[in-house]
C-alpha cells in the first residue's frame, strides 16, 4: 500500500516529531539560559537549525534508523545492530578568533583561541552489522564546539550528521565516510565581536576504531580520524556576507561505547 498526498505528509510528520523534539532538548540544554538576550540567542540559534534540518535529512535519519532497527530484529537474517554514544577531541584548523582571559585564581590574564576544527564532540547514532562480518555502516548526529572558559557565550559549534562504511577485521575497524555539518556559528556578541553565521558544509572523513572487547560484543571503543571541511560565511550580525572559506581540517580521537 502506497502512501498519498496529505495522509503521507502527515504521517511523515508525526514519525519526525520525536526527532525534532529530541534536537530540541539538546539545544535547550546546550544554549538555555536566564535572560532575554540569552533566550533571544537560543531561539535564534535552534530555529536556525531546525529550518536547516529540511524533512529530506529529517527523513533520511528516519529511513536509517527504520531499516536498521528492522533488520537487526530478524537474527535469521544475519543482520545485527547496536546503539552508540561517544565523547571526542578534536585539534586543528583556521583560528578563527583570539581572547585575553582573566583568572581569577592566579590573578593573570592569558590568551585563548576559537579554531574551525576544534574542541569537544558528543556523539550518538547506531551501527549496523550486516550478514558478511567483515562489513558494517554507522549513522551518527553530534554537537561540535570549541568555545572560551569565560561565563560569556564565546563560542563556534555546529551539529554533524555522519555516515560511514566501516571494514572490520579482528578488534580493529577501517572507514571513510561522509560529514554533513548544520548551522555552523562562530558567536562573539558578548566579546562585543560579530555573529558569524557559516552555510551548511560537507566533508570527508577516514577513521579507524579499536574494540576492546571485539565487535560482535556491546563495549568501548577507542578511535582517532581525520576530517577534511572548509566553511562559508553567509551572514555576519545578520547581514549577507562576502563569502570567504574557513579551513575546519582537523584530528581528532574518540572513546564511544557501543550498547
């Protein structure tokens, strides 16, 4: 049976509301704090987002998750799947801006820098095992951001969706895939700098990942890759920019923990 015209849309549109919903969450909990300006950015910042995330990628989530979690529950099929949640570094690409910071503590001021690879990844998605063990595709969606140890919002992040075929042999795993980066935003406003808003960008990766207790168990998993990406600016405090490209190459290592 075919799904047609406005049933479809609305079918289509109930099964991405947890989705949305749950990104949501993650915005909240990230950017959600006291205040008006504060809130102002927030919601600036996750309407940004969730026009980027158009229903084509919202769809593509779901179609994953969907045949993955299908094929998984039929062990005749020989097709296995397991969720993931990891925590990474990243180190690498453009500088992108440089702060005096004050310490309090040992009453000296030194420099911080905001970089387009860097800082700190959280990750969660599934990885899907197929009847040929030495084969396997993950699915992820991630919060990058690199940002300065002040209590003012300085900050770059954007939010990656990543695919990537992997080839496993013994504890050990190869793979190189796609990165797909939403709502890239270098924000200075409280360093009195500008909002750089960058366009969506796409990249390639190749990683390798250690499993310690082997792949056909849940348990940790110990990784580094390397990504190649370049950013646009488009808009800078609201206004239409030039347009110059930010290297965001970078390395990075990664513990994630499969369940």
């Amino acid at each position: 049976m075919r799904c047609q015209g406005a049933f479809c849309k609305h079918m289509l549109s109930n099964a991405l509301r947890p989705i949305y919903l749950l990104l949501n969450f993650i915005l909240t909990a990230i950017h959600g704090q006291s205040g008006s300006t504060k809130t102002g950015t927030y919601m600036n910042h996750r309407d940004r987002l969730m026009r980027n995330l158009n229903p084509a990628y919202m769809a593509a989530i779901l179609l994953c998750m969907t045949i993955s979690g299908a094929v998984a529950s039929e062990a005749e099929n020989g097709f296995r799947m397991n969720w993931f949640a990891g925590f990474g570094l990243t180190f690498g690409g453009d500088e992108l801006a440089e702060v005096e910071v004050y310490n309090d503590y040992f009453e000296e001021s030194y420099d911080e820098d905001i970089r387009a690879g860097e800082l700190a990844t959280l990750t969660a998605g599934i990885v899907v095992y197929f009847p040929t063990p030495s084969w396997s595709l993950q699915g992820s969606i991630g919060y990058h951001v690199d940002d300065v140890s002040t209590d003012d919002e300085i900050r770059f992040d954007r939010y990656p969706l990543e695919l990537i075929p992997f080839y496993n042999f013994g504890n050990h795993r190869l793979g190189a895939g796609i990165s797909h980066h939403f709502s890239p935003e270098l924000e200075l406003e409280d360093f009195l700098g500008p909002d750089v808003e960058f366009d969506d960008a796409t990249g390639w990766l190749v990683e390798y990942d250690y499993s310690f207790p082997g792949w056909e168990e849940g348990g940790f998993v110990l990784g580094i890759r390397y990504l190649w990406i370049d950013y646009e600016a488009d808009r800078i405090n609201g206004l239409p920019a030039a347009g110059s490209d930010v290297d965001g190459n970078h390395v990075g290592i990664h513990v994630n923990y499969q369940f």
